[in-house]
C-alpha cells in the first residue's frame, strides 16, 4: 500500500516505464490504481524507430504486472522519508505476523487441553 | 476499471503478452483487464510492412494483457502501414 501512496504523489509528472517485454514508454503519469496499473498521458516510445507499435497513441493504460522499472524524476522523490515509512511498514507486518502466530498457538493449546477433560 | 472507463467505445490498441497488437473499438472491460474488442483487426509487423488481418469480436483474456492504448484516429490515418517496417513484438518475458 505504501508505494501505491508514494506513485499517487507523483501523479502529473513525467516517468519512463519500461516493460517486460523491453518497450519503454515515457509520459506523464496521469494515475495509478492499487495493482499498480498506470495509466499515462501524452506518450512517446523510446526508440521509436525500432519500435513503431505505438505510433498513433496519445494515452496508454499499461498493467501493473508487465512493469519491469519505472524510472522516476531524482528531484521528486525523497528517498530518506520513502526508506523511513518502508522500514515502518515492514515493522508493522512483522508485529502483524507474531501476533497471528500467537493467536493461533493459544487456540492449539485450548484444543488440546480440552480433548485431554 | 475506472481507469480504463474512458476507453469505451473508443478505438484502443491492445499490446498483448505474446507480443502481438490488436486494433479494435473496445466495448467492455472488468476489474481483471478482461476486454472485449468489437470489429478488431491484428497488425503483423515483418520485414513487407504490416500485414493487417481482420478479426471481428475478440475477448482478450486480462492475464494476456500489457498495454492498451487510446488511438489517435487522425494520426492512425496518417500512416502508411506498407511503409512502416519493424520486427514482430517481443513477448513479455516474467
């Protein structure tokens, strides 16, 4: 959730996606949904020669899961915050996770104790 | 899905996973990318040009989807597809 967060912020500036199958598109970041699906804005492709399939598209829809890299503008991006709110993100799941794990060894303990009256 | 809402009933090029792009006016879509394209045709890219092969309603499986792409119908027209010379897509590689 946190980097559907973090591209929401950079929606209306310019990136480079490059896909999984070795296009890469430029264009303004117009938005972006939960599965990371962009959909971008007055786009160009570079190498356009070698690859002409996009010629006469403006706007594009690309899906989240033939993302290879997103290249971003160094100016618009504070890596310290985005390092910070990760390293959170990754405490809180570690905390989630011992807690289901403690929830689910106590209702082990429960069954068997009562199997044993 | 409101993403690609302002896609409908447009004409829209569909990249797919195998690497091949399909043309068509796009008539419904759902949260998993599913598409449905109504009169599409493919363009074949080779060394003649591009070869243009009519389909008719295409049902293009979310999963086979990369790009869909708003045509520009002034600039498509513009194009001589005789002239444009490339090699075939290359398929998504996970």
């Amino acid at each position: 959730m946190l980097f559907f967060s973090f591209y929401k912020s950079l929606v209306g500036k310019e990136i480079t996606v490059e896909l999984k199958n070795d296009l890469s598109i430029t264009g303004l970041l117009q938005s972006v949904d939960q599965f990371l699906n962009i959909k971008l804005k007055d786009i160009k492709v570079n190498e356009e020669d070698k690859y002409p399939y996009m010629i006469s598209v403006k706007n594009c829809f690309i899906r989240g899961s033939v993302v290879r890299y997103v290249h971003l503008p160094a100016e618009d991006v504070d890596v310290e915050t985005l390092q910070d709110h990760s390293r959170l993100e990754a405490r809180e799941q570690k905390k989630q996770n011992k807690q289901h794990q403690e929830q689910k060894s106590s209702t082990a303990t429960t069954a068997t104790t009562s199997t044993t009256v | 899905m409101a993403m690609l809402e302002s896609y409908l009933k447009k004409q829209v090029l569909v990249l797919t996973a195998d690497g091949r792009s399909i043309i068509g006016t796009l008539r419904g879509i759902d949260q998993t990318i599913n598409v449905v394209l109504e009169k599409c045709h493919e363009r074949v890219y080779s060394e003649e040009g591009i070869e243009v092969i009519p389909l008719g309603v295409h049902l293009i499986k979310g999963d086979d989807v990369a790009v869909i792409g708003e045509v520009d119908d002034e600039l498509d027209k513009k194009l001589n597809l005789k002239e444009i010379i490339a090699e075939p897509m290359k398929p998504i590689v996970h």
